[in-house]
C-alpha cells in the first residue's frame, strides 16, 4: 500500500513537470512560457520535499544507533521554536509556545526538532492564513507532554486513522505526502513514547505526544526495538 501511495504521489507532479516542459519546447516563444517554467518548478520542488522525507524516514534505523541526545528545555526549545515561529509567521499564522516543567530529557538524535517541526508543519499547512496555532511542553508526573494545537480545517474520525500512515494524503488535499506524521509517529514509538489525536471537522486539531523522561538509553533501545518487533 505505502509503495502504491509513494508511486501516485510521485506521477502527478512528474505529470506537472513533463506536461508543461514538452509545451515549452513545441512553442518555446508562447506568452505562457513563463507560467509553463513556473509550474514545472513548483512541482520540482514537491518531488524534492518527497525524497527528502523518504530519506528522512530511512535514516530512523541510523539515528538509532547514534549517542543520545540531552535536551535541556530552557536553552532548546527557544532555538526550536525561534525558526517555527519564523515558518508560521510566512504563512500568517500566529504562533506561540510555552514549556514548563523539568529542564532535561535525553532522546535520540534530532528527536525534538523533529516531531515539533513535523507537527507545526502540519498545522501550519490545515490551519487557513491567520490562524492561530499552540505548542505546550510540559512535565507531567514522569513524562514530557508536548501538544500542538490548531483552530484549522479539523478531520474526521476516518481522516485520524489515515494520517500516520506512510504515503497517504488526506481526501480532497491537493498537495502533500503524509510523510511527515509518519516520521513523528516513528520517532515517538522509538523513543518508547506514544502519540494521540483529537480533532473535529471545522474545529481543528490537538495532536499530543508523550515521551518517558526516565530510564537508561540501553532499557530505551530494548524497548524501542520491542515495539518494532511487536506492534
């Protein structure tokens, strides 16, 4: 299924790069040249986001074999979010952030950036120009809770069950691979964490991720390579 999805979502902007190329070249002085030229970049540039989320997921294997990573809140997440809020602010959106709790957690390399960019890229991307979007990190008992919320489009209950899965656009989506929240959800279960999701049509979405903030690196590897074992 995933290389079915893979296969479709690559043909319609290879569709969209060759179409308007071959016209370029049959009427290279056309008044639509430039508009043709256009196009096929756009849709370039989807092709590249693709490949560099499937190598983004390939590399899971990698990073789990590299040193962990020791995140400390206070200095990280304002360098995290500084280039997130930066991204939403393109997209006019207001975005704002607020953590809270214990200053350490170890995880694997890039864990954190990765997730939150994943998931403030999806809200951005679901939430119409204005809108507003929070993230909240923050302990609790002995867990790292992050939430980021949006006021966006919201899902169905059909929509929630297809969203982690590799490949898959949502209905009625022109643009996008369905990697990114694959990835999170990746990265959450190798990091022994587990990840949920509300949402309602029209009334947006909260995905809420939760990482363990205790135990050794080698219990987490185990545990990590259990649930790949086991799902």
């Amino acid at each position: 299924r995933a290389m079915a999805n893979l296969s479709h979502e690559i043909r319609t902007p290879l569709t969209l790069i060759l179409g308007p190329l071959k016209e370029v070249l049959e009427a290279p002085d056309s008044d639509k040249t430039v508009e043709r030229i256009e196009l096929a970049t756009r849709n370039a540039d989807r092709i590249s986001v693709l490949v560099d989320q499937m190598l983004e997921l390939e590399k899971l294997e990698y990073i789990k074999t590299l040193p962990p990573q020791h995140y400390e809140l206070d200095h990280d997440m304002p360098r995290i979010m500084f280039d997130l809020k930066a991204y939403a602010a393109l997209k006019k959106h207001q975005l704002t952030w607020q953590c809270s709790g214990q200053k350490r957690i170890t995880l694997f390399t890039d864990s954190l950036e990765k997730i939150l960019s994943n998931l403030v890229s999806n809200a951005v991307k679901y939430t119409p120009e204005g809108g507003k979007i929070g993230v909240s990190v923050k302990q609790r008992q002995l867990q790292l809770v992050i939430e980021v919320s949006d006021n966006g489009a919201g899902m169905t209950e059909e929509q929630v069950d297809k969203i982690f899965d590799r490949y898959t656009r949502l209905e009625n989506e022109a643009e996008g691979t369905g990697v990114g929240l694959a990835l999170v959800k990746e990265l959450v279960i190798a990091n022994c964490g587990h990840i949920k999701v509300e949402s309602e049509p029209g009334a947006g979405s909260c995905f809420t991720v939760f990482l363990p903030m205790t135990g050794s690196t080698t219990k987490s590897r185990a545990m990590a390579k259990e649930v790949k074992e086991n799902p």
